[in-house]
C-alpha cells in the first residue's frame, strides 16, 4: 500500500505496486542422467519468495525457479497420498512439480470513484510445499523378462557394453540394468535387463513390483525361458500369468521368446524341446557359444521398427 508523494504533489492518489509471484519447483527431463542419484541428499528445495511491490506502481521481481534435473521416465507422486502428479518422458521437457504463490495486488487495483484512496492492499498467496516421492521407471526398447538365472543378465553383456553382475544363484540382479545394443548398419537400441520373476511376484513376492513396474515402460518384452526347463510352454505361462495379474495393459506389448542355454542340448533333447513351446516367435540361443545371437537381435529389430 502506497500514496503518490513528492514535492509537487501532497496528497497523490494510490500507486502500490503488484508483488512478484513465489518461484516455481519445475521437473526437466535430461536424457544424459540415467539415475536419481544426485537428489538423494538433497531432501529440501526452496524456491524465492518473489518480492514486494513499490511505489510508483513498481511490480515486485518474480521468485527465482529451481529447476530440477531428471532422468527421461520420472514419475511424481505425493508422499502421503501416493497421487500422481505428473511424468517426465522427453527431453528438455518442463513441468511445474509445485507452483510459487500468487503475487498480491497494490492498492491501486482498489481505487474505485467512492474509494479513491484505498488504504489497503491484497496479500500474496502462500506457495505450496509438499513432500513428493520421485520414482524412475525405465525407458527401454526391450525389457527382459524372465525368472532368476534364466541367463537374462548374461545376455545382456554379450549383446552390448553394459557388465551386470552375473552368478549360479537366484536375484543375482537387484537392480535393472541398461544396455545399448549394436544392430547391423550402425543401428542400435536400449535392452534392460530387469530382476528376475517368481510366481506371486505380483503379490510382491520376490522382489514384486520393486521390478515389473518398469516391465510398463518396454516396448517390447522379451520372454527367457533356460533349455534346462523342457516343458517351455508351462514356464512361459506362469511369466505371462504374473505380468497379467499386475497389469493387464502388459499382454498388449509385442513379445518374442528367448530359449537360453541351448548349448546345454543335444539335437535330440532340442526336438523334445520344441514340442512344448508356446505360440509365439521364438529364438533358441546360447550366450555362452554365441549362437543364436545374431539371429535374436535381428528377429528385434524387425519387432521394434514394424507398424503396430
């Protein structure tokens, strides 16, 4: 609130100005971070408070933005009510996580032919300030999907540069891992091999929805299924039974079969083998002797860049 004064003029008339708006909290998407790592000890992000209008009808300058770097496939959620509130999915794309308050309005807004000298003014609009949960889920061509030691992981350091943990045990992989992979006339795409499924998984069995949650975010699923386990048909089922009981939305993805470790038969056990087989393309392949390889990344290919 303010009156126009200066040695001309004893009495002016209003002329307080607008208060800057609360700067804002904005999420933007960066396709070189691949973690959320670098916000783990930052718990608190303020942005300024926008200033104070003036006299003369002087606007307050606007509060600085914090803006926020994030890995392409960030979600928001509210800590407390676990609602979502927006996703990152492109590059250099911006969205306001939580907005700055409204500035107020000077008393020459008021001014009226009965009230020409308002002797009051509008208050500016607290900010938000909340607790938000920021979840990343994987952007991937192809998500790897299979049970523990069905040879997902070693695959994935065969096909590309990336080095995932690898042993005899189940759950070696505890975290999804990324890799791009190199395709004939300097072609690639991005494989992610995701920790293994157990049936119940969609219950959180294992390590539940820690891991098909990011299964949503493949355009393509790639099923795993060892040659140590004959009856492939059946193994396959129980996979595609957990992504179902999770999210139905799943069985409309594209889907090839991987049958692992097939330098573990010999021609005879192989046509044993594709007697039990589901129906869908399928690859029998070896990590270990290469074989088969070419062939799969070939068959993907093919799956990512068809109309669909």
């Amino acid at each position: 609130m303010h009156f126009h004064r200066d040695k001309h003029t004893a009495k002016g008339g209003p002329d307080g100005g607008d208060g800057g708006r609360g700067g804002h909290v904005i999420l933007k998407g960066n396709r070189h971070i691949w973690t959320l790592l670098h916000l783990r000890y930052q718990k608190h992000l303020f942005a300024e408070n926008g200033e104070a209008g003036s006299a003369n009808l002087s606007t307050g300058a606007d509060g600085k933005d914090i803006i926020v770097e994030v890995p392409l496939g960030t979600i928001a959620r509210f800590a407390e009510s676990d609602e979502f509130i927006l996703e990152i999915t492109g590059h250099n794309e911006k969205k306001i996580l939580l907005a700055g308050g409204m500035g107020g309005q000077g008393n020459d807004h008021f001014k009226s032919a009965t009230n020409q000298t308002p002797q009051y003014a509008q208050p500016g609009i607290h900010g938000k300030e909340d607790w938000i949960v920021l979840e990343l889920k994987l952007l991937a061509d192809v998500g790897l999907v299979g049970f523990p030691n069905a040879g997902k992981s070693t695959l994935l350091s065969v096909v590309s540069a990336a080095r995932p943990k690898i042993a005899d045990y189940a759950f070696t992989t505890l975290v999804p891992n990324v890799g791009v992979v190199s395709h004939r006339d300097l072609n690639s795409f991005v494989m992610a091999d995701i920790p293994g499924i157990i049936e119940g998984a969609h219950e959180g069995k294992g390590l539940g929805i820690d891991f098909l949650r990011h299964i949503e975010r493949n355009s393509l699923l790639l099923f795993m299924v060892s040659a140590e386990h004959l009856n492939v048909k059946e193994q396959y089922e129980i996979l595609l039974n957990e992504l179902d009981k999770y999210n139905p939305a799943l069985l409309l993805k594209r889907r090839l079969l991987a049958i692992t470790k097939s330098d573990l038969l010999d021609e005879e056990l192989t046509k044993e083998l594709k007697k039990y087989l589901p129906d869908i393309p399928y690859v029998i392949i070896s990590s270990v002797t290469g074989s088969g390889i070419d062939t799969l990344k070939d068959k993907l290919w093919d799956l990512l860049n068809e109309d669909f």
